[in-house]
C-alpha cells in the first residue's frame, strides 16, 4: 500500500497522529525526494509554531554540541546540493535551521546563504557549483561550505521544457567530465576553470567572514568532484578550519604545482612526482606522502572500499590529504574492481588518459552547442576511434594493450 493509504486505512486517529505515521512511512521509503519534502513540513512547522513544534518533535538522534562531529549533519547537508532545485532561497534557509536543531536541539536566529552561481556569474557556464550558509549556534559563527560533485539532473521542476532540461543536463555532465578528465585526471592546466572559480569563491567567503566577525569558523563539506575541490583548495590556501569529504576524487599535483610553485622547494617536487608516479593509495606511498605534505589532520575523509573515485588513484600523480577511513559495505555489489594496478600498466594508463584527452579536445569543437548536437560528437569520436582501434590492433603495442583491457574488464 502507499503510505497515504496505509494513513487511511489505520485505526482511527488523531490528524497530527495521522500526519505522523505519513511522515514515517515517506521517511521509510528512503528516498531523497521524500525525506527532503518530510524535512520541509518540519522545518515550516518549526518556523511557524516553534513552541509546539519542539514539544511534540523527538529527534532520533543524540544532540551534538559541536556540528563538525557530527558525521550525518554533513551528509545532510551535502546531499541539500543534489535537491535544492525543488526548493526556494528561503526554503533552503528554513531547511537548514531545522538541521541545526534536529542535530544540536538549538535554534539559530538566521541563515545567511551564499551561492557560487550567484556571486561568480560564468560559475554556471563551466559547471561550478558551491553554496555556503552563514549562522550563530552557541555564540560562535560558522560557515559551511558545501561543493558539489559530478551530478547533473533532468528533473528541475524551475525548467518546464525538456528540450532545456535534456540540454542542461548533458551541458553540466560535460563541463564536470572535462574538468574531471583534462585538469584532475590528465593535469592539464587549460581545462580548469572549475577549480578557479572554487579558489574565486573560498576567498569571497573568507574575505565576508573576516568582515562579519573575524572568529567565524569556516567548515567546508565535498562529495566526489567537491570533495577534491575541498583538499585542493587547503593544500593551496588553508581557508578552512576543517574539512570532511565523501568519496572524494584526488588531488592532482601537477594542477598543485601550477598554481604553487613555492609550495615546496625543488627537492621536495622531485620526490612528490617520483612517490605518485605509483598507486598512492599503498599505506606505505601514502605514509611518505603525509611526511612531505604535511598531516592535515583537520581533513577527515571517508571512502567506500570499492568506490569509483578509488580508480583514480591508481593514474600517475593523484594522491589526497588528510585522514582516511574506508567503510564497507555489506549490500552493495560492485560492477568493477576499484584497484586497476595488478592489470593495467603505466603504458595502457598513458593510453587510456590520451583517449580522453583527445575526447575532451574533439568536443571542445561542438561544447556551445545544444545537448543533441554534444551527443552526436561524441559517438562520432566513439565510431572513429574504434575504426583506430581495429587498423592497429595487428600492431603487438595494441595487442598488449587491449589484452589488459580486456583483462580488467
């Protein structure tokens, strides 16, 4: 039964007790949008009649007096990225004051709200995306900083055309892809736009929090793509006074070395290469790394064992910050091995980063075009290089190669 029916078919109840169970049985079905309209009524209900509000509502979990410790705030805060396409200014305001209370049961007078394509107009054209909010809680301020992760959506309610949907959709696909692929992957410095304009909107932040009150704390949150952002951006700048990512892609040190050239002296670069030229993610690679970077402790990251951001730590050069904790996972199966070292070598790496490389260059051509026309390029270059593949693979370099392909397939 929905859970609507299942609210009309109970034993007779009170409306509240009704509205309740409903609330329940959304939250029961575990999905995003759900939980996100659940929080919604609550945190209207909030607003609107704190007193009550605050009587009748217990939350399941115990309240925490610093927000940084607590592991689901962040998560739900993060995942606010992913939906906040349903929601109005205010309402993300008005959600976010319900989180503060639903995890320290505390409330704050206001949120300030900042967001990346709002302070930074080309942040959309290349697929940036970042918001912040701004509160009081215990008399201390604080800003959290949420980057978001490679995510596009065919579902945002604002765009009533699906030709524009269909567009965007596939337009903030390929600005993330070609970031991921050309600067984080490969290293190449003229692809990386995203990472400027979250370097532009870090000091935007720390400038109006210095302005605000100096003492405010900065607390910056990243699942995948944003969590990279988050460890790029301390190893950079250290604007943040603590960080927590989830499934966070890697750094990229030759974008490092661009951007600080007097990071390190040039024994110290030497050796960096040298140690990531390997798969970083080796304890013992990773220990060595922690030794010449520095610890950062104040980065907490947590992966899933077999998440496919782990693949790219095996591709030359890619290595993270801060503390690690791998979780595991007991009902989640995987279609892929995440560790790709024992199959493919650095020739076949070398080989796989050119075949996006020249990806990205090839649809560079057609990028400001609608989302059909970026489609057909792409099977164009699909087509073409298997028609490559197939006059080379008599060649023994393509046989080896696509042996291991195939091996890791």
């Amino acid at each position: 039964e929905t859970p609507a029916n299942q609210a009309k078919t109970a034993t007779p109840q009170t409306q509240s007790e009704q509205l309740q169970d409903l609330l329940v049985a959304l939250q029961n079905e575990k999905l995003d949008e759900s939980n996100a309209v659940v929080h919604q009524i609550l945190a209207y209900l909030l607003q609107q009649a704190p007193l009550a509000f605050k009587k009748a509502f217990k939350p399941r979990v115990a309240p925490v007096t610093e927000l940084m410790a607590s592991r689901q705030f962040k998560l739900d805060l993060m995942m606010l990225n992913y939906l906040d396409i349903y929601f109005t200014e205010d309402e993300l305001k008005r959600y976010v004051i319900f989180l503060i209370y639903r995890y320290t049961q505390q409330t704050v007078d206001g949120v300030i709200f900042y967001n990346a394509r709002t302070v930074l107009p080309n942040a959309e054209a290349v697929g940036f995306s970042a918001v912040a909010y701004r509160f009081i809680l215990n008399g201390q301020g604080q800003c959290f900083i949420s980057y978001k992760g490679t995510e596009g959506s065919m579902e945002n309610p604002q765009v009533p055309s699906f030709r524009q949907r269909f567009d965007t959709y596939v337009r903030e696909n390929y600005q993330d892809w070609k970031y991921n692929i050309d600067a984080m992957l490969i290293g190449h410095p003229h692809n990386d736009e995203q990472l400027q304009l979250a370097r532009r909107f870090t000091r935007y932040l720390v400038r109006r929090m210095a302005k605000i009150d100096p003492a405010t704390k900065i607390y910056a949150l990243g699942h995948s793509l944003g969590g990279h952002f988050v460890q790029t951006l301390q190893l950079l700048d250290r604007p943040f006074d603590a960080g927590y990512t989830l499934n966070a892609a890697p750094i990229q040190l030759k974008q490092i070395k661009h951007y600080r050239p007097d990071l390190f002296d040039e024994q110290t670069w030497r050796q960096l290469f040298e140690l990531t030229k390997a798969d970083t993610q080796s304890p013992a690679i990773a220990q060595e790394m922690r030794q010449l970077v520095g610890p950062f402790d104040e980065i907490q990251n947590d992966w899933f064992v077999k998440d496919l951001t782990r693949i790219y730590f095996g591709f030359p050069y890619t290595f993270y910050i801060g503390t690690a904790q791998y979780l595991t996972t007991k009902n989640w199966d995987y279609p892929f091995i995440a560790d790709i070292t024992p199959y493919l070598d650095p020739t076949d790496l070398a080989f796989y980063s050119q075949f996006w490389g020249n990806l990205i260059h090839h649809l560079k051509r057609v990028e400001n075009s609608n989302g059909s026309i970026m489609l057909a390029g792409l099977l164009t270059y699909g087509l073409q290089a298997l028609r490559d593949a197939y006059n080379a693979i008599k060649t023994p370099e393509a046989k080896a190669i696509f042996n291991d392909f195939a091996r890791y397939l």
